[in-house]
C-alpha cells in the first residue's frame, strides 16, 4: 500500500495539489500534509486577500506582504 495519497484541487481562485503522507512515527497524526506552493504567487494572494476582506486596496496589502 502506498505511504503517500495526491488530491488535486481547483476553485475560483486557482488549482493546486496536496500530497498526504504517511507518518512514520508512532506519536501524533497518522498523515501529515504538503501543498505545492508553485502556483501561488504574490498577486494571487492579494487577490484572495480583496476577495475575502472587499474594500482593501490593492497597494496597502502588496506593501503589508
């Protein structure tokens, strides 16, 4: 059996992929997660950042980030 599962995501904002993998260690979770920050990027982010929070201007959170 596999020690890793991919989920391939997509939404209105972008797609991306996580990776669950398998803990080898006896003491917490049983998986941990990987996001493939590839396809994010700086404007991506202040997009989400507007979307979420509307009426925040572009420039205060490029200069906050």
């Amino acid at each position: 059996m596999s020690n890793t599962t991919v989920i391939n995501y997509e939404d209105s904002d972008g797609k991306g992929t996580v990776t669950l993998v398998a803990n080898p260690f006896e003491n917490g979770a049983k998986f941990y997660a990987k996001f493939d920050r590839t396809t994010v990027n700086i404007d991506h982010l202040i997009a989400r950042i507007q979307k979420k929070e509307v009426g925040t201007n572009a420039i205060t959170k490029r200069h906050t980030a």
